[in-house]
C-alpha cells in the first residue's frame, strides 16, 4: 500500500478524528431499531460509565507511513521506587502505540509502530537502554495481522 502523502491541516483532522470521531447516532440509531433520543441517551449513559471510553477514527498505519509493526519484549531490574518512572518512560516513546506490564519472563510488552525496521532498532538501542533497570529486549516483528481491535460480538451480554 502506498504512503498518503498528508498536509499539515489532514494531520490535525486524522489527529483530530483519532482523539474523536463521534459517531453518527441518527444512523446507529436507524441500524439498531430505536430512537435517536434513545440512543443518544444510552450512548450519553455508556460514556459516563466507561464502557465507552472514546470513539476514534481507526488509522490505517500503512497509509500514514508507519506501516511496520513489532513486538518488543523488554525485561528490566524494576523496584516498586522506580515503576512510575518505568511507566511514564515507556509510555512517552513516540512509536510505542501500547505499553503493558505483563507476567512471565518479561515485565513489559510493547506494541511499536514504525516506517522501518531501522526506528524499531532505534527503540531498543537508544531509547529502552536509557529506562532505568533496563536488561534486555527481545523483538518480533509482524508479518501478517489478522485481527486488531476489539471485537463487539464478544463483549459479555449481561441479562440474556
């Protein structure tokens, strides 16, 4: 796929869109048989009480340059002192997209968004070095995604 070449005013609009992009509750209204008074009241009610945490614009990677996805891994010597800075630091990398403390034999598990393999090196040779207690990072680069977001048909329903 091609890179879209995107001005200055298309970046704010995509940056815009991904923040929120509100949907069009008349439209989902019609789908789902009810009101648009009805759902925009159960839509106001599942925002307040975080089933919704937002709506966005869902970004084609590919299409705005950072079509390489990995991995990473990363192992660190962290103590309950040093874990917020750890977060904030792991959090604040501009191609890490999803951050995650995990169990097992690593401690964080890190989703990046690249144009190269050559950003992704960067992360792990310049900016993970530099994050107090780091050790070691392991890297999988993604070949092929299947699936990538939340799937609604699998969210719980409570009452049926």
């Amino acid at each position: 796929m091609a890179t879209t070449e995107l001005d200055d005013l298309d970046r704010r609009l995509v940056h815009r869109l991904a923040e929120n992009a509100s949907p069009d509750l008349r439209r989902v209204a019609d789908e789902i048989g009810t009101t648009l008074e009805d759902a925009t009241s159960r839509y106001d009610r599942l925002r307040e009480s975080g089933v919704i945490r937002e709506c966005c614009a869902q970004v084609d990677p590919a299409a705005v340059g950072v079509g390489l996805t990995a991995f990473l891994m990363v192992r660190l010597a962290q103590n309950a002192e040093n874990y917020p800075v750890v977060r904030q630091l792991l959090g604040d990398l501009e191609s890490v997209e999803e951050a995650h403390a995990v169990s097992g034999d690593f401690d964080w598990l890190l989703k990046v968004r690249a144009a190269s393999l050559a950003e992704v090196q960067e992360v792990v040779t310049q900016h993970l070095p530099v994050v107090p207690g780091f050790v070691e990072a392991q890297t999988c680069v993604v070949l092929d995604t299947a699936c990538d977001w939340v799937n609604a048909d699998r969210v719980r329903m409570v009452g049926r």
